[in-house]
C-alpha cells in the first residue's frame, strides 16, 4: 500500500481549472498549523486573486503541531501576516496566540 506524501500544485491547479470550466463555486477550507504557516501569505494571495472563498481553522491536535508551539519569532511574524493580510478568522488566531 503507497501512502500519499502531499498534494501536488500543479494537480491542484488543474483540478481548480477544471471547477471553473464547470462553473463550480469554489471554497478553501484551510487549517493553520506548525508546518503551513509561513505558507499563508501565498495562499491569501492566490485566493484573492482566484476571488473563492476562504475560511481558516486552527489545527490543536496532535499538540506537537499547533501554533502556540511556535518560537516567540515566528509568532511575531505570524502576527504580522495576521494583521496585513486577509486571512479568515484572523482575531481568534491572534487572540489564541497570546
């Protein structure tokens, strides 16, 4: 049995195409953890551009991977993005990052 390893861009981006041909209406469902973050700013780029739809949830388990195990850098940084970008849901990451 092959375990899947992630998604691949290029697949997504067809995928995305192909519901716009069909004229589909588009949501993002995402959930902010650990290792996607940093990702954020790109993502919200793309969705504004896209024009879909977008919400953001926060990942808490497994604990290893939730947010407020970031370094006091990262977190800053995060709240940057928080605050200058158009990210769903925005205030309660902020507030759950305290």
């Amino acid at each position: 049995m092959k375990l899947l390893d992630g998604s691949k861009w290029n697949d997504i981006l067809k995928f995305l195409d192909q519901m716009a041909k069909h004229k589909f209406t588009v949501s993002i469902h995402s959930v902010i953890h650990l290792n996607n973050w940093h990702g954020f700013v790109d993502l919200s780029n793309f969705i504004k551009e896209q024009k879909f739809s977008w919400t953001v949830g926060l990942l808490t388990y497994p604990v290893k991977l939730n947010i407020q195990h970031l370094n006091n850098s990262d977190k800053d940084l995060l709240r940057y993005i928080l605050h200058n970008y158009d990210i769903p849901n925005r205030s309660f990451i902020l507030e759950y990052i305290k």
